[in-house]
C-alpha cells in the first residue's frame, strides 16, 4: 500500500513539474525555436530528476521491507521460542500434578495396609 501510495507521488511530482516548466516556458518572451529547444531540455531534466527520485525512493522502500521482514522474522523466532518454554512448564506442572495425584491416591492404600 506505501508503494502505491509512493508511486501516486512520484507520478503526480513529474505530472506537475512538467505542467510548472511548460507554464513557465509558454508565458516567457522567446521564439518558437527557443522555445521548443526550452521545453525540450527542461522535460529532459525533470525526468532526469524524476528517475533519480524513483530510484532513491525504490531504493529506501527496498530498505525499510527487508528491515520489516527481519523485525517480523525475529519477532516470530522469539514468539516460537516463548512459546516452547510455556510447553515445557505446562509438561513440567502436569507431571508434578500427576506425581501428587499417584501419591494421594497410594496413600491410603499404603496406611491401610501399615495398619493391619
């Protein structure tokens, strides 16, 4: 969505400085071959402009995606490790649990049987 929203700017940039020079140009006192000659240069380099802002942009999206994808990554490793360590104590917890109930229930078994 951020890429789109990029890509609508850079678009929008290159729209409105081509119409900015073109406005400037067509209201400046000069001949048509000037003029032509103006136009042409000043189109060359704002796509000059434009392609360089494309690419530093691409470049700085490509930076901050792999940034989250190494965040996310991370993020995932130490929920999956948190995770295995709750296992664990709830196996830990269930054993303890299933030792007391063997014992309380071999208990009274036991008394009776040291009673006799």
């Amino acid at each position: 969505m951020a890429e789109n929203d990029q890509s609508g700017f850079v678009k929008g940039f290159l729209i409105g400085s081509i119409m900015g020079v073109l406005a400037g140009l067509l209201f400046a006192p000069k001949s048509g071959k000037e003029l032509r000659e103006d136009i042409k240069q000043r189109g060359e380099e704002v796509f000059d402009e434009a392609k360089q802002i494309y690419s530093e942009t691409r470049t700085k999206a490509g930076a901050i995606l792999d940034d989250a994808r190494t965040r996310a990554e991370s993020l995932i490793k130490e929920a999956n490790r948190q995770l295995a360590e709750a296992r664990q104590k709830a196996r830990e917890v269930l054993k303890r649990g299933d030792k007391k109930t063997e014992e309380e229930a071999a208990g009274p078994e036991e008394n009776t049987q040291a009673g006799v």
